[in-house]
C-alpha cells in the first residue's frame, strides 16, 4: 500500500530525521517560471547556514520540454551531484511517471495530487498537494489570471518550507533579493508562498525526514556561477577587447562582461564604455579579432564551447606560431559535433591542448571553482602576454552555468604582467641583437614590440608562413625547424609558470585520485567514502593546468596506481598523462563518467572497487 500522507492519512512518527544532508530535485517544465522559485529555495538554505550548491538540467531546443533542478545539501560541506534523490517534486506530467519510478526507496515525493503517483509505488513517502487549486484560490485581479501559472511553483516553495523546516523568514528574505524591488510581484509570491505552507501545515501533520536547519558553515560565503566569475576576473584582469559568438554555455560570460563594463568601464565624462566588445559574425571572427586586439597590445579574450573551438583553430594556430597574446574560455558541453548544448562534459582536453595544424601545444588552465574562475582569468590574461600565446581556461558547463556557494574573490594586488614587451629605450638597447622571433634570453620567449613604439627598427612583419629569427619570409626547413624547437622550449618554460596542483596525502596510501575541474567535487566525496566505508586511503591531486607542472610529476612517480577522473569516454587526461610520462603510463587507471549529468561519487567508488576487485583498467 502507498504511504499517503494527508490530512485523512496521518504520517505518524516516520523515520528519523536526516538533517541538512539530501539532494532535492524539482522536476518541472521548460518555460513555466520555476527558476526563480528553485533559486528562492537554493538561496534560502543558503542563507540559513547549510552548504549547498544548484544544478539546473534544462533542455536546448524550445520551451515545454522537461526541466530538472537539483539541490546538493550537506552539513559536510560535500556540494556535487548526488545520484540518489531524497525528495522529489513532481510539477510536470509528462515526466511524472518516468520521475516517480526512478526514485530510490523510501525517498519523499511531493506532487501535484492529479499525476496521482500513489498508483505508481507503494515504497515511498507521498505528500499530494492539490497545487492548481490553490492557484486559482489566490487574489489575483482578472489582468493577471495568467499569473496563477507561474506562481503555483512559489506555492510548491511553501510546502516544503513547512514539510523541511525551511525558515520562511529566509525564504521571503531569497523571494525579495530574487525579484529586486519588484513590489507587486514579490506581494504575489509571498502569498503564493504562505499558500502552500498553510496548506501543508494542515494536511500533513508528519513531515519530511529530510530537514534543515541552521547551521553556521555559510557565513560570509556568496553564491555565484562561474561565467559570472570569470567575466568579473577579465575585468579586474585588465582586458580591454572581448569579441565573441553566442553559444551555449559560454555567451552569459560574455554578456556578463558587457554589462560590469557599463557600470565599471564608462567615462564619466563622454558616457561611453572605455572597453571594446564585438558580437562578430562568426566564431571564425571573433578570434580574429581577439588575434588583432594582442597583437596590437590590448588584453583580450573570447568565450565559446567545443564547436566554437574546432571553428577557431586554424586561427588558433596561427596565434601560437605568430606568437600573439590571446585568451580563450572554453565552457566545455557534451559532444561532438553540436551534441547536447546543454548537458555538462570534460571533452575538449585534447582539442584545446593540442589544437593546431602541425605541432602545437598550448596552456590550459583547469578552474574547479568560482573563485577560481575569478582568479584563473587574471592569470591567463598574465600568461598570454608572458608565454606571448594563446591560453585556454577550461570551463565546463556545470561550473559555468550553474550556481555554487563561494569564498569571497581576493581583491588582485599585483600589476598586470606584461611580459618581454620593449618600448623605444629597450628596442635602442638590443637594437643590434633584438629580432622578433630570437631567443636571447634561453627560455624560448622572445622580445615583442607593440605598434606605434616609436623607433625605427621597433616594426616588425608578422606573418603564419614560414619565418626567420629577424621575421623575415623563408621556407628554409632549418629556419622552420628551429622556430618550432624554439616554440617548444617556450613551453617548457611555462609549466614553472602554470598553477601548481592542489595536493593532499593520507597516511598508508600507495595510490591516489587525480582530478581536475567539477570532477573535485565528487572524487573528494568519493576519496572519504572510499576511507570510512572501505578502509582504503587514497591520496588526492587536483590538475590545475597542462602541461604538467614538476610537482604533479613527482606526485605521479610516488603512487603504485593514479586513478584518473574525468568526464568523457575517451579518456582524453589520461591519454595526454601517458604521453607525457611514457615509463609510468601502466600506473593510469581511468574512471570516467561521460552521460552529461554532473559527475557523482558513487561512479568515483564504484569505478575504483572495480578496479581493485579485478576488474577493466
């Protein structure tokens, strides 16, 4: 028999409670205005103390289609995605079956009272809300009868604040940040919220055993995506040009860009933003012109996803040969090809490290968090013009779209770095060794000028085609070949520069789990289910950039195996791992998760029991 619960039904006692330690997922559709209502309950748990973090799954083509948003909670501060779900919301009928019979046993489910799920299971804890009628019951003036759509997802909002002890206080308080100073709007769903509280106040005396309260764990935290973070470290980071193409999931960084550049790049005096951005035509251009802006000596940047980068490489590799300052965000999305613009992956590794015709390798640095998504735009904006290259930042769409719980950015003391960049005194001072493409110092980078330096020998031609030390055109193979020797040493170069990774060590551990991104966030979770619930310790390194820096070599030569997480089928980090360290490429043992959800640590466990209980490499 199904455990109804209702105003006829009573809970009863129920299980114990589980307290600020579930996954909540809202299944609605596209377009009918749930995202605020599911960011007023992220934010409200948020600000009750509780770490948290929001995963929306939306579809990419047109508005009707299903939509789930999910809400990672942990008193132990674990904030990826949960593969189990402890309580659903079932606001969609098209999905309602297909959502009902996934849930695991024993989980909560609050719905819509006509989906009648109670003919579906008999394992789980069910709360019917007759959400329709309690629309229609709000005081709305006949103009805004639509409205009643909209506001039956603040209703479902007020049923859980009762069934999990969500302060309304704070949800008022997120209802009020959420909608500005909207008053009409924020009076309406106030009372679509108190709707559903009173409602299930009444009808369900036994209430959800997943609930929350305050704790202290958020204090002086915010909440933030990625995109935006990224967009606030190119500002702060000195970028002047950004040119760009929309595409799913990157075109909020840009956009976000635009608008901090109208409040913090605007002269006072003219009104006119003191920055240059460009929706170009194409991928093809914006690229182009980002190439433009840094030769020229402007810091400058695009952002795209995977097909946006296939469409930019031959441009790409002519930055790195040409040797001009560039910066790409790539917010990486299933593919190939288009693939699904809106699901979540790690599979343009290889693309972005070694995307070129011919030899070429590039800098990529790999962002887990906001804050360092804020910090790692400054540093690629530095290394671009130190490294005198193109540099990628790979985002994915989890970090970028989706909101995490995040310190608070630090404030950049340091100056830009600009790198071997002469002006007129230092083109007079090298002017009879100094040429474009030589290397006079040892470490492969070379001396620059940027137009308009006023000395005679300060110009230069720049030129793909193939060139000598001074610029000049040659098809010589030993000119080609000691260009690209030069380009190589250049890199080896940059791996000091690079980010070093994050470490951590576990006393009795002869193995460990390497990561990079959003994939910290489930091999960690995972890390300490594997020590608590299976007594193996593992040490842990978090990749922060390619190519490898000294510390992740020595890290990798000390560990029996190295587990490789990532998210994609191929094994793309893995591959590149191999390459580079050819004498310890048995020791690489990859798990990899790659259906375009976040990854979960129960894949992280299961893939590493697999493998020690005999299972594939």
């Amino acid at each position: 028999m199904s455990t109804v619960h209702s105003s006829e039904t009573p809970a009863g006692a129920g299980p114990a409670p589980v307290v600020n330690d579930f996954s909540l997922q809202v299944a609605t559709a596209n377009g009918s205005g749930s995202q605020t209502a599911n960011n007023v309950l992220l934010r409200s748990i948020f600000r009750m103390g509780v770490p948290v973090s929001g995963k929306n799954l939306f579809p990419s083509n047109i508005q009707g289609l299903p939509t789930w948003f999910t809400i990672r909670a942990s008193r132990h501060g674990y904030i990826g995605r949960k593969r189990e779900l402890d309580v659903l919301v079932l606001m969609n009928p098209e999905t309602a079956a297909e959502d009902a019979l996934s849930a695991a046993p024993g989980a909560s489910v609050v719905y819509e009272k006509k989906l009648a799920v109670e003919k579906l299971r008999d394992d789980l804890r069910l709360f019917p809300v007759p959400f329709s009628e309690l629309a229609t019951r709000l005081p709305l003036p006949p103009e805004q009868a639509k409205l009643r759509r909209l506001l039956v997802n603040m209703i479902y909002v007020g049923v859980l604040s009762d069934l999990m002890g969500i302060d309304p206080v704070e949800i008022e308080a997120s209802i009020r940040k959420q909608l500005g100073g909207k008053a009409k709007a924020i009076d309406l769903n106030l009372a679509a919220m108190r709707s559903g509280s009173d409602f299930a106040a009444a009808a369900f005396p036994g209430k959800l055993p997943h609930r929350v309260e305050r704790m202290g764990a958020t204090a002086g935290k915010l909440i933030i995506d990625g995109n935006a973070a990224a967009a606030l470290g190119c500002l702060f980071g000195g970028a002047t040009v950004c040119t760009w193409y929309p595409i799913t999931p990157s075109s909020s960084l840009c956009e976000t860009f635009i608008d901090l550049c109208g409040e913090h790049r605007t002269d006072p005096a003219t009104g006119r933003v003191t920055a240059s951005i460009v929706q170009a035509e194409d991928e093809i251009a914006s690229i182009g012109m980002v190439l433009g802006a840094g030769w020229a000596g402007a810091r400058a940047f695009t952002a795209t996803s995977g097909p946006g980068v296939s469409l930019m490489s031959e441009f790409i590799g002519f930055g790195y040969y040409t040797e001009i300052p560039a910066v790409i965000f790539d917010v990486q999305r299933v593919g190939p090809s288009t693939g699904l613009p809106t699901r979540t992956m790690q599979g343009d590794v290889l693309l972005c490290h070694t995307n070129s015709h011919g030899d070429g390798r590039h800098p990529v640095l790999f962002p887990a968090s906001p804050e360092e998504c804020f910090t790692m735009a400054q540093e690629a904006l530095d290394l671009a013009e130190r490294l005198q290259t193109p540099v990628f930042v790979l985002s994915d769409l989890d970090l970028g779209m989706n909101n995490w719980m995040a310190d608070p950015f630090p404030y950049p003391e340091k100056p830009f770095e600009r790198g071997k960049v002469l002006d007129a005194e230092g083109v007079e001072r090298l002017k009879e060794t100094w040429g474009r493409y030589k290397d006079l110092d040892g470490d492969g980078i070379p001396w620059r000028t940027v137009p308009g330096t006023p000395h005679p020998k300060a110009a230069y031609f720049t030129r793909g085609s193939g060139h000598t030390e001074m610029a000049g055109y040659s098809e010589k193979p030993g000119d080609y070949t000691r260009n690209v020797e030069r380009l190589a040493r250049k890199l080896e170069t940059g791996r000091a520069l690079l980010p070093p990774p994050a470490t951590e060590d576990r006393p009795g551990a002869t193995a460990g789990l390497l990561a990079f991104g959003t994939s910290h966030y489930g091999t960690t979770e995972a890390r300490d289910r594997l020590e608590k619930e299976h007594g193996i310790p593992l040490d842990y390194l978090r990749l922060r950039a390619l190519p490898l820096h000294a510390d992740a070599r020595e890290w990798i030569e000390r560990h029996e195996v190295v587990y490789v997480v990532e998210q994609n089928r191929d094994a793309q980090l893995a591959t590149l791992l191999r390459d580079e360290m050819p004498g310890h490429a048995s020791r690489f043992v990859s798990v990899l998760q790659y259906d375009g959800l976040p990854l979960d640590a129960t894949t992280v466990v299961d893939g590493v029991l697999s493998h020690r209980s005999g299972g594939a490499r």
